[in-house]
C-alpha cells in the first residue's frame, strides 16, 4: 500500500484461496481503496470485484465506500457559482461579518443615552 514491492500483487492475494478468509481479503481491498489517491479504473474494479466474489466475499461493503468516497471528494471540491470566483465560506463570513455590524449599530441605536 505504501508502494513498496510486493511479493504478490493484492489480485493474486485476493485470489489465493490459502491467504486468509474472505472478510480479510474484503478489509485488505477496501484499505487499498480508501488509501488510493486516484480510485482503480472501472475495469480494475471489475477483476477486483470479480476476484473477491470468487474469494466469497459479500460486496456491500465495497459499494458504501464507493458511496463514502465519491460524497467525500464532492464535498471536498469547491462549488462554482456562475462566474463568481468568491469562495463559499469567504461570502457567508463577510455576509456575517456585515450583518453583525448592522446589528451592533441598532442596538447601539435603541441603548438610551444619559444626558
């Protein structure tokens, strides 16, 4: 995982029939999914699907993280809006910042002053 040399490429692990049960190949192949930067291609994940299916092992799990990363990286990439190029949260903060001003003058406004 952490790209040094392998004895045997994670396909020929998950396919050994000696190399553990199938929850540990699914735990093995969802670590290597979720620490890869740059998801497996389509069909990458078809041999792996395929292997692990062979190996007996249930697939949901690999659907959720499916789910999980690709929610992850939607949340992680900012929204364009239109052709603004202001980030999200720098217009709410300065949206917030000048709302509060407002605020802070009216009840300086409504305090009654001691003559």
């Amino acid at each position: 995982m952490s790209k040094t040399t392998l004895d045997k490429s994670l396909l020929d692990v998950i396919s050994d029939p000696d190399a553990g049960t199938p929850e540990d190949k699914m735990r093995l192949f969802l670590i290597y999914y979720i620490s890869t930067q740059q998801a497996p291609s389509e069909a990458d994940l078809e041999q792996y699907k395929k292997a692990l299916t062979d190996a007996g092992c249930n697939l949901s799990p690999l659907q959720y993280i499916k789910q999980w990363k690709a929610f992850a990286k939607m949340a992680s990439t900012p929204a364009s809006y239109g052709s603004t190029t202001t980030k999200p949260m720098g217009l709410l903060s300065r949206v917030m910042n000048t709302g509060s001003q407002f605020v802070m003058e009216g009840v300086k406004n409504l305090v009654l002053k001691q003559q």
